[in-house]
C-alpha cells in the first residue's frame, strides 16, 4: 500500500492485493420411478465445474476531511489473472424412460470428467463514493458503490473427444459468465457514550448481479450462467467496544436472508402429467465479531507505576 498527502485536507492512496482461490459446484439428480404396469424407471443426472486462479486486485482512493465532515472516493481495477485452470465432470444417465404418449425413449449414458481447461474470469471495475459527520459522541457514515457490467463470456468449456463416453452425440458443456450493473449503499451509525464504551448499527444493500434471463446450474443444462442466484440482500448490523485497562474489546454480529423459487425439473413416472410445484431456496446468514487487542505489557506497568 502507498498514501501521500496533498495538502492539509487531501491525501490519496493505492493498494493491490494478491488472491489465491478455488471453487466448485456440483448439482445432482437422483430419481427412481415405476408406474401401473410395474416398468422401472431411472434418471440420474450430475454436473460438476470447479477452478483455481491466481492474480492481483488493484485499488486507488481519495479522501478529503474538514471539521466535522469526511469523504472519499475509491476506483476497483479488474482483477488481472496470473494463473487459471478449471475442470468439468458431466454424467447423463437415464433407463427405461417413455414420452408422454408412452413410448420408449432410447437408453441413455454420457460421462466425461476434464481437468486443466483454459478459464477466462472477467471481473467489473467499481466506483465507490462515501461521506462522514462527526458532532459530539456522534458519528455517521454513508456510502455507494457502482459496479459496471460485465459481457457474456465463456468461463470454462470442455474439449470434444477428450476423456469421455457418449450413447449419442458428443458431450458439450459450457460454463458462461455475465453480470448487469450494480448500485449498492449503506450507512452507519457510531454512538461514544464515553472515553470506555461505544456502540454501533449498519444496514447494508447486496443486489444480485445475476442477468434477468439466465440458465441456472440447478437446471442441468449443457450450457449454464455461473452468476444465477438473483436474490438481493440487505446486511443488519451492530455491536459495542470496551476499553479497560488491559485491553480493548469488540463483539457485534450481521443478519441477512433472503429466498427465491426453484422451478420442479422432472416428474417421474415420466408420463404423468408435468407438476407446476416449486420449491424455495432460503439463505438465513449470521456472522459474529469478536476482537481485541493488548498494549504491550511494559507500557501498562509502567502507567499503573507512575513511569
């Protein structure tokens, strides 16, 4: 990090960061279904895509402060990628399934697990903007941030022919990326009740980045949007610090949730009739804080000494 002042009320600064990170997701279907006649059905469907990437984030601010009023402004750059692999595993298995009208539809099976595929991971430049008031044991804080777009693009797709079995044509599986523009903001409210105790509440926007029209991984498609959830957020927050004598302590916790429908993929026996039943997935998120920190042992035996 770097920070230089351009004045007594200016001052600017840049940082960059290097970031190591894997993911991977899997969705699986798992079915089992007879009908009148005692035919045995089966459908077992899984796709699996994880990736590793290496690279660095690089981040430039300004602030400004005057009296009791603070502000700045902060630019995110794209991440720049050192390194990137990801990896695919693709299984269709479906037995004795019929049509609507009751014919037999062909036996299916189609497996394919690839490792080391190009990936291309395209991030959004941000704008932030934020604005502080101090009077008293008060302070408040307000803040937004803007996230550009980003185009549609392959993240990572299989290789034809390579470590696979196909009953049929052979297997594709793509893995694409696209985010719409974003605005988020939030605000903060600090109370110092005195030199010892202090408290504090936030509330936070997270909206979806996800497009309006996307193929989810939950459909087990052969092409899928990796940014899907399309559930926006709000963070709640607060907490209260302690100063002792020994120490300095904070503890405070955030809450946020959020659901959205998940359409019924299959209905087996295969020929009845198509079930319009959803089911709703529901994120119920708490994270707790709880810090402290210790002056250095000397410095307080010599302040209860008199030294």
């Amino acid at each position: 990090s770097w920070a230089h002042a351009l004045g007594s009320e200016f001052s600017i600064g840049a940082t960059a960061f290097y970031y190591e990170r894997s993911f991977s997701r899997t969705a699986a279907l798992d079915l089992r279904g007879i009908n009148e006649a005692l035919d045995v059905q089966a459908l077992e469907e899984e796709r699996t895509y994880s990736a590793r990437d290496k690279g660095l984030v690089g981040k430039v601010g300004l602030a400004w402060r005057s009296g009791a009023w603070s502000a700045g402004v902060t630019t995110t750059l794209p991440r720049w990628a050192i390194s990137s692999s990801g990896a695919i595993r693709y299984e269709d298995f479906e037995v004795g399934l019929v049509d609507s009208v009751g014919t037999p539809r062909d036996n299916v099976l189609v497996s394919s697990v690839q490792g080391g595929l190009p990936m291309e991971w395209k991030s959004p430049w941000s704008f932030g903007v934020g604005v502080g008031w101090s009077r008293g044991p008060w302070q408040i804080h307000t803040a937004a941030e803007y996230f550009t777009a980003v185009p549609p693009h392959i993240l990572v797709q299989s290789r034809d022919g390579e470590s696979g079995q196909s009953t049929g044509d052979p297997i594709e599986y793509t893995v694409v990326e696209e985010r719409k523009r974003v605005l988020n903001g939030g605000i903060g409210i600090q109370w110092s009740g005195s030199d010892d105790l202090s408290a504090f509440i936030s509330a936070v926007t997270n909206r979806s980045s996800a497009p309006d029209s996307v193929s989810t991984f939950t459909e087990l498609g052969d092409v899928t949007n990796h940014t899907s959830q399309q559930m926006d957020f709000i963070l709640l927050g607060g907490g209260i610090s302690f100063h002792t004598r020994w120490a300095d302590l904070t503890v405070g916790a955030t809450w946020q949730g959020s659901s959205e429908p998940v359409a019924r993929l299959v209905d087996l026996p295969s020929e009845a009739e198509p079930s319009d039943e959803e089911a709703r997935f529901e994120i119920d998120e708490w994270r707790f804080l709880f810090g402290f920190s210790v002056p250095f042992v000397d410095e307080r035996l010599g302040a209860l000494g008199g030294g």
